[in-house]
C-alpha cells in the first residue's frame, strides 16, 4: 500500500537563528546558521562562512580544473566524459579536497569541508537531470526500427553477458557485509553499459565515421544503451525495497505508458498552440517544459527509481525537431558546460584513491583488465556467427567496452541506495575511467591510417572513359547552395553511355554531445537518421535532390550527412572520395552573393575546409562560386529555347585548364548549353619583359606541347558541333589578358576556368600577387572583383593535389 506519510512534514531538530534549541511554546524555525552581513573582507568577517560565496568558490575551482583536463586530454584525442570525469576525481578527495591539502591550505578546508558541499551536490545532481533530459531528446527511437541482427545481437548480448560477469566479479573478489550484496546489480550494470555520445566522439576524432564498422558501433551502441538501462530501472527497483519491487515496476511501466498517451500528446498541443510556424518558443514555454522535467523526475522518483529516469523518458517521448535544435544548445551550455561538472566534483568527494596501497592499485588494474573480458568475448562470438571478420570484431569488442555518464550514474546511485561500500564504489569508478581512456588509443592502432589520400591517374575527368560513370561528390554548408549545386549537376550531360552518380555530402559541425556522425538517407524521401536539424535543412536536400533525379533519369543521388569539427572536416571529403572512388568534387564558395550584387561572407570555417581539401583531394576539385545560377537556370531551360545556357571556357594553360576544358566539353554535350572556349596564346614577339624568357624554358615548353596537342583534339571532336566555338586571342601579359576578358560582356551564366596556382605563365604576370583569394586562382578572383563587370556564376577546377605543388594557401 501507499506510504501514508509521503506528504507529511518530516519530525527534523529545529534550531532558531542563534543556533540553540527553542523554548517550549515558541515556534521552530528551521535555520541552522547566523546570518552573516554581506560587507565583504572590509569587515572582520570571513566571507566564506556563507554558502552562497563558499558555492562560487566551489564552482570557480572545479570549471577551472575541467577545462584544464579537457585541455591536456585534447592532444590525446580523449573524449569530453574522460577529461570531466578525472577532472571530478582530482577536484574530490584524490587531490585537491584531500584530507592532506585541507590540513595544510585553510581555504580549501574551510570550501570543500563535509557541510559545505551539500549544495554543490544538490546543484550537481540538478544538472545531471537536466541533461540526460537532453540525452533523451537528442536520442530517436525510430533508428532501432532500421538496425540490422548484427548490430541487435551485438548490442544485447553487450548488455546481458557483462551484467552478470559484472554481479558474480563483484561478489568474488570481497567479502561485503549483508546490506551491501546488492552492491553486485550495480556492479553488473556499470559493465552492461556502452557509452553513445562517448563512441560518437571517439569515431570523429579518428576519422572512422564512412567505415563499416563504424555504423555496425553506433548501432550496437543504441541496442546496448537502451538495454542498459532497462537493466538500471531493474535494480533501482530491487533495492529500493526488497518488499515492493514489483509496484516499483508496475509504476514505472505505468508512467512510461501514461507518458507516451497522454503527457506526450499535451505537450505538442501546446507547442502547436503557443508557438506559430517559423517562430522561437516563448519564455513561458520553455519554463513550462523544463518544470515538466522536474515533475516527471519527481514522480518516478517517488515510484521508488531514480529521478533521472523521469527525465529521461520526458525527453524520449518528445521529437527533438519538434523543440528545435536552438533550445537544446541553449539548454545544452548551461546544463552540460556549467551544472554537469559539479556532479562529477560530488562523486570525486565520494571517492578515496589517495590512501590506496599498492596491493589495492594493482587489484584494481586486474579488475579493470578483467572487466574487458565479457564484451569482447561475447562481440567475438556474435562476430563469428554473423560472418564478421576477427580484426573487426576485436575492434568492436573494444568499443563496446567504451563507458559513459550511465555507468557512472549507475554506480552513483548504488551508493546512494547504500548497497555499495567506499572501496566497491572507488574500484569500479576507477574501472570507468581506464575502459573509457585506452578505449582511443587502442582503436587507433587497429585502424591507423597506413597510406595518405594518394591521387589516382585514372581519378581526374581526362582520363574517364567515355562510356564511364562519372562519380561527383558534392558538399553543401547551407541549404541556400544547394540550388547552385544542382543546376550545374543536372547540365553535367548524364547519358546513358555515361551515367553521372552523385554522393552529397551535407557537411555539420560537431557539437559536444552529437550522437549521430555518419547518416546515409534513403531514397525516395525516407531517412535512417538518428539526428534532424529544426530547421529542416535534410528535409529541403532530400526533396531537392530527388527532383533532380526526377528530373534526369541517368542521375543517381545518395544523400549523406557527416558531422565532424570544421578543423578536420576535409578528412571527411577526402575519406569519402577515396572510398567512393570519385573522380570530381565539387565544393561551394565561402561566400554568397547578397541582394545589391554584392559577397558577403557565410563563414570563416569553409574557406579553411576548401584550402584544406584542395591539398589533400584525391581527385579532382572544383569550387562553384554561385551567383544566382540555380534560379537563371532553371528559368532559361524552361523557356523551350534551345542552347540558352551560355558558358564561357577562358585557357591560359596547364593541367588545371586542361581538366576544366575536359568537364566543359561534357556540360556542352547538354542540349541547353552553349558553351564558347577563349584560348589565349603568348605572343613572343610583343612580350617586353624576362616573363617571357622564363616561361620559354625546357619545363615550359613541354607543358605547351601538351597544351597544343590536347587543345587540337578538343577542337577534332567539336568541329561539326554547332553549340561550341573555339576562339583564340594574342596576349603578351597579363594586362592585356584582363583587358580581353572583360571585353568578353556579360552574355553569359557561367565562366570554367583553371585554378592554375602552380602554373606559371607570362600571360598572368602580375594577376597572381593581387589575387585576394588564392583558391580560386588569378583568373578566377579576376571574374569575382567587384570592377568586373559580369555577375556570371565562376567554377574553377583544379586536377588532384599531388599535380598542384603549389596548391597550398
């Protein structure tokens, strides 16, 4: 039955404010210290004898030691839980709040003594609530209908085979009095647990995002969480009271049930009516919905479970496109940044690793050895079943040993419960931390990189096969270049001698707690994705992209999304290309242009990831500097006139003008494009300076040669076709160059050129040292200044990075 003092005031010693017992028949105030007047040290009082002050004390330190953890870790590539977690241990009784620093520095006896972190616990605790709330919203259940039997079978043997490896070590290895055998539940599912967010992490900072395994993990690691903590509820239960266990299930079965049918429905109701499309959520609406996440932790806490199950269940039954992506960034930094390490400080106050002897370091080595063992034995044998390889079923036996917030929570809690004494609480927690760090490392050395991106001679357009399938890998910032993309794909002549297939890569930047890395969306406008954008930016890609296969029959599209920090975000591209053996790729210009004509910057990041790309592609790349040519387009194909898209090919010379000629022959087999090559020709006997004579040397004749020789049987396959003319002009500088340029008008809708950065030639003197940006070439950042008179749209293409000595910026 019910408890029937749940709700009753509890009988507690009342204090008044001098801190003695009151008199009989004068009311109980409940107060335990004097008040202290907040003057500061310009009185002969200590300010840290008040909570508040001694609280920011505490919370200064330990933010400081975290970042400086985070810091140190960065260089190893440790994920964000391993740095917070021995920043908590080092915060605790290990170091700074040891017996020994209080004894001997005052001040950190008088900050982290016994009664002065109870708030810094309580606020910890809070923090802890709210952001499993938002692990839950970040967290679509939908992807475990799309997991495959390997990733099922890997996922809950994970769970099951560890949980009772992990009761059975915990009741061999010591003796522990009666009250403390339940403390193996707790053991068990602290081995259980496989941590998501951390496994996102590790696979983006070691580049494992496109592999096959990779997805195998995160799939795994989905199945295993879930489990967990089902295994977690499970024991909450039994020891919360051995003699109402089952009522403890049955209300929580029955608040998940009423959470799904009713509290899920009211919630987007009222989502639905205070908020109008396209608008942010109101004050009063995000106060209502995080108050929801204290009332729903609240209730499963007083159905006997864990407050934080409430909360996360809160955030499991609401779509996380429905809150949108800003409301959980905002959350997200003051939850996660700010209250979240106070939690891991309150268990560093819990834990005592600085009086352990020897014997006891290395038992707790052995144990955290051992611990390894039930993962990787039972992702072994699901390995075998399945048909999976040795070498990567050790590998994912490894990650699945990959430990996070849960098993911390979990062993947290079990001390919270008083089943689990210092010593069994301080050796799994120490387990922890050593599964989670040589996790990294281990992995690394499985899956090292053996080779660079090394180009292929069969990877650039010149040397495709005409009845080949052209491989194009596109990638896309922002949604608004994505039309630009399309225009120039869809007039890319797919025939069905040579079919075009199109892999675009929609490129994010990683988030602190991004779960989802690597998503492949299915066709026809279905997805398999466990992460969504709130302003639907996949949505618009899928349904773009699918008219354009609409649109052309011999396209074939495959939608994918990487998320990875901007820094190594080319490593993505270039992994990508190399496994889909792409033979263009096709990024989008750092900036944009505006209403007034004018180009306005999107981001600094993506004029970095396009420098980085162009050194290391292994292939070919072209940057499209889009000027509004998906709109014109569009507009000029359907106005029935043929030829109406006019482009224009300026030659200089060298490999990069050669595989930009080679890409515009094809776009000219289009029955909508006209396309115009201007090839300039030095003239030797005008040309006044030593540019001149440089370029007349050995090296420079050959390239010449080959110019001559490519540009000759360019001109054989186009001599009976009508939408191609062939013009040559004389040059003797650059001057002279930018002169007939311009004279060109601005009859046209796109200008392919060379990026030609290592090519040098006297009919560019002068060009290259006033190019502001050096990606783009001296021709192409002529066409993009503003005194130029034309607002055609600019690709410029580059043969692969090995060829282009010069392509670093």
């Amino acid at each position: 039955m019910v408890n029937p003092n749940i709700l009753k005031a509890p009988e507690l010693a009342s204090y008044n404010v001098r801190g003695n017992q009151p008199a009989l028949g004068v009311d109980k105030l409940c107060y335990l210290t004097d008040t202290i007047s907040d003057n500061g040290m310009w009185e002969e009082i200590n300010p840290l004898e008040s909570k508040l002050p001694t609280f920011m004390f505490q919370l200064a330190i330990v933010l400081f030691v975290t970042r400086l953890c985070l810091l140190l870790l960065k260089p190893l590539r440790q994920p964000h839980f391993a740095a917070e977690l021995l920043a908590g241990i080092l915060v605790g009784s290990t170091a700074i709040a040891s017996e020994f620093a209080r004894k001997h520095i005052p001040v950190l006896g008088s900050v982290f003594s016994a009664s002065r972190i109870m708030m810094m616990e309580t606020v910890g605790n809070l923090g802890l609530i709210f952001h499993v709330f938002l692990v839950g919203l970040e967290m679509d259940l939908r992807a475990l209908t799309s997991v495959g039997p390997k990733a099922l079978g890997i996922g809950i043997s994970g769970a099951l085979f560890p949980f009772f490896f992990g009761a059975s070590l915990y009741t061999f290895i010591a003796e522990y009095p009666e009250n403390f055998r339940w403390g193996c539940l707790y053991w068990g599912v602290a081995l259980s647990v496989t941590g998501l967010p951390v496994i996102a992490e590790i696979f983006a900072k070691l580049k494992l995002l496109h592999s096959e395994i990779g997805r195998i993990a995160m799939s795994s690691a989905l199945v295993n969480d879930i489990s967990s903590r089902v295994l977690l509820v499970f024991s909450l239960a039994v020891t919360s009271s051995s003699s109402s266990t089952y009522l403890s299930l049955f209300s929580v079965l029955f608040f998940i049930i009423f959470s799904v049918f009713v509290i899920r429905p009211a919630i987007l109701w009222m989502l639905r009516k205070s908020t109008r499309e396209g608008e942010d959520y109101s004050e009063a609406t995000i106060c209502a919905i995080l108050t929801m996440v204290l009332a729903c932790g609240l209730i499963t806490d007083m159905c006997g479970v864990s407050s934080v199950f409430g909360a996360f269940v809160f955030g499991l039954i609401i779509p996380s496109h429905v809150l949108g992506h800003r409301f959980v960034l905002m959350v997200q930094g003051f939850v996660s940044d700010l209250l979240l390490p106070l939690y891991y400080a309150s268990l560093g106050m819990r834990t005592h690793l600085g009086g352990i002897s020897r014997e006891d370091m290395l038992m707790m080595v052995l144990i955290s050895l051992l611990s390894f063992i039930p993962k990787i034995v039972c992702t072994l044998a699901m390995s075998y079943f399945y048909r999976i390889s040795l070498h990567e079923g050790f590998t994912l036996g490894i990650l699945m040993n990959t430990k996070g917030l849960v098993a911390v929570m979990a062993m947290s809690l079990g001390r919270d419960h008083t089943v689990m004494n210092d010593d069994g609480f301080a050796i799994m927690l120490f387990t922890i931390f050593f599964m989670t760090i040589v996790t990294s490392p281990i992995v690394n050395f499985l899956y090292r990189r053996t080779k660079k991106f090394l180009p292929s001679q069969h990877r650039v357009l010149q040397n495709l096969k005409p009845d080949s399938e052209l491989r194009i890998l596109t990638c896309i910032h922002e949604v608004q270049t994505a039309a630009g993309i399309t225009a120039l794909l869809e007039i890319s002549h797919a025939s069905r001698r040579s079919p075009i297939c199109i892999f675009a890569l929609q490129l994010m930047q990683l988030k602190k707690h991004t779960t989802a890395l690597l998503i492949v969306h299915g066709a026809g406008g279905t997805s398999s994705e466990s992460y969504r954008r709130a302003d639907g930016q996949i949505d618009q890609l899928i349904t773009t992209f699918n008219n354009l296969e609409h649109q052309s029959p011999m396209i074939s599209v495959q939608l994918l999304t990487a998320i990875s920090p901007y820094g190594t975000m080319h490593e993505d591209i270039c992994s990508l290309a190399e496994e889909k053996q792409v033979t263009l790729i096709i990024l989008p210009f750092h900036k944009r242009q505006t209403i007034h004509n004018n180009m306005e910057e999107m981001n600094p990041a993506y004029k970095d990831v396009n420098n980085s790309t162009l050194e290391s592609a292994p292939c070919a790349v072209g940057i499209l500097v889009d000027r509004g040519f998906g709109t014109l387009l569009t507009s000029k194909i359907d106005d029935g006139n043929t030829r109406s898209c006019r482009i224009a090919m300026i030659f200089i010379g060298g490999r990069d003008d050669r595989e930009a000629l080679t890409y515009a022959l094809r776009m000219a087999r289009h029955p909508k494009v006209a396309l115009i090559v201007l090839r300039f020709i030095l003239d030797k006997t005008s040309a006044q300076n030593d540019d001149a004579d440089i370029f007349l040397t050995m090296e420079g004749e050959d390239e010449k040669k080959v110019d001559d020789h490519f540009v000759n049987e360019f001109r054989l396959k186009v001599q009976n076709d009508d939408s191609v003319v062939y013009t040559e002009q004389m040059s003797s500088n650059g001057a002279e160059t930018v002169k007939t340029i311009r004279s060109l008008g601005q009859d046209f809708d796109l200008y392919v050129v060379g990026r030609g950065l290592s090519f040098f030639s006297p009919l560019k003197g002068g060009l290259d040292e006033w190019s502001d940006c050096p990606e783009l070439g001296s021709i192409g950042d002529l066409l993009l200044t503003s005194d130029f008179s034309s607002t055609a749209s600019i690709l410029v293409v580059q043969h692969h990075a090995e060829l282009n000595p010069g392509s670093s910026t």
